[in-house]
C-alpha cells in the first residue's frame, strides 16, 4: 500500500447525486473488486492497481472550512469516491474534522461507509441538524463478502453499527448495493436499524473475472436480478421496512 499525502486545490466538489461532495481521500484501501471509482485513477495519474495507492490530502479541513463560507449551503456527501472511514482516517481524523465544519456552519450531510470507525465520532454526529448515515451492504454472505470486498469490515459490524445509530437517533439507511450474491436475509436482519433501504444491482464490469473464478456468473444476470428484486420486494413489504430500487 502506498500513502501519499498531498495538497489539495480544493475539496468541496460538485455532485451528481447530492449538491456536493467531499473526498478527503483519493483512493480506498478496502479495496472492492466492483468499485466504480476507480475511474479516478485516470485523472489522478496513478498506476497502482485499486486498493494499492491512497493520496491523503492533508490540508482538506483548511480548505474545506474556506470554501463552506464561499459557495452556497447544500447536502454534501462523504465521500462518494473513497470511504471517508477507511483505516487510515483512524490516524489522519480527516473525515471528522471536515464534519465538525460542516455541522459548525449548519451543513446537511449524507455519510456512506462500510466501516465502524464511524462510531468513534458520534459527538459530531450528534451535532448536526440533519445527518444520514448509510452503510454499503452487498450480501447476507460473509464468504460472498470476501470474494469481493477482501478488506472490508464484516456485515456483522456494519448491521450492528446502523442499529447503534439509529439508537441514538441518527437516520439510517443500507445500500444494498450493488447486490451479490445471497441478499435476502438482510431484510430481518435490518429490520429496525434502518429507516430505508435502496438496492441496486451491479452496474460494472470490473468484477467479472471474480464472478466466473467462483461459478458466479449466474448471480450477473438480468434473470437474477429480477428474482432478487421480486424476493426483497416481498420480503421488505412483509417487514414493514420502506425501501427502493434502482433498477
Ligand atoms: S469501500 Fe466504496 S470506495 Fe472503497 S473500494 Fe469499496 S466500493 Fe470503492
């Protein structure tokens, strides 16, 4: 793994799906073999393979405590095309110094990660007027987790840590997203530690090698698909639990 920590011009991004994003990091080192944001590697210059390089901009909170007085108040996503509680976040604490700026001035903020680390700062989180948190959750399969999410907290964690948010009164939600193999149990296993749910299927290409590798090819079809979405949708309705999908 190679850690660089750099300057950045500027932290606080537009965004297609929310008004702005902020990526404290370049790079992930949890390392998803379906990741879309690799594409990132061709603006960066970066030969590593994914999961191999993180860039720390180590300036992101100056920057970021800038441009908040600077441009308009909208809803900013951490992160988008990194997870902002990837490991190395325990020592650089980028990610929450940027939310303790965005709740001083009153920013609304939707988190998405797969890490537990999140809990460490629940005193920031608490802070903010309107706060959601979503936590990435692919399968209700642990073996399916390891094939393609290697580095990646279990999905035991990740359910535990939505529940102890909601707990405290933070909004949550999981993406099942892109879904792999073997989802259904998470509907019961969500039941009460989300407020919504959204599923996707997978978009990309990049993990195709892995699918054919485990005789998974299967799990990558449209028929697929339209199964998994006929079962949760049951599932979901029958729970109580609001959900959508996005296929
Ligand atoms: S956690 Fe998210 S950003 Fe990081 S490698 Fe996985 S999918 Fe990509």
């Amino acid at each position: 793994m190679i850690v660089k920590e750099i300057l950045a011009k500027t932290v606080l991004s537009k965004s297609k799906v929310f008004d702005y994003a902020v990526n404290p990091y370049v790079g992930c080192e949890h390392r998803c073999a379906y990741c879309y944001a690799r594409f990132i590697k061709r603006f960066t210059g970066h030969n590593e393979e994914w999961g191999e390089f993180v860039d720390v901009k180590i300036n992101a909170a100056e920057l970021l405590e800038r441009e908040v007085k600077r441009k308009r108040v909208g809803r900013v996503w951490v992160s988008g095309v990194c997870d902002p509680y990837q490991p190395l976040e325990k020592r650089y604490e980028l990610t929450k110094r940027c939310l303790e700026i965005l709740s001083t001035h009153r920013w609304p903020v939707t988190i998405q990660t797969k890490s537990p680390l999140i809990l460490r700062d629940l005193p920031v989180l608490r802070s903010f007027d309107d706060i959601e948190v979503g936590f990435t959750i692919t399968t209700a399969e642990e073996s399916v987790r390891r094939i393609f999410e290697p580095n990646t907290p279990s999905i035991e964690d990740r359910i535990r840590t939505l529940g102890r948010l909601r707990s405290i009164g933070v909004k949550t939600f999981a993406m099942i997203a892109p879904m792999l193999p073997k989802p259904e149990p998470l509907v019961l296993r969500l039941k009460g530690k989300v407020d919504r749910v959204l599923i996707d299927r997978m978009n990309y290409h990049y993990a195709d090698s892995l699918y054919k590798l485990h005789n998974l090819q299967h799990a990558s079809t449209d028929a697929f698909f339209a199964e998994k979405k006929k079962n949760l949708s049951n599932a979901f309705i029958r729970e109580k639990i609001p959900f959508q999908f996005l296929y």
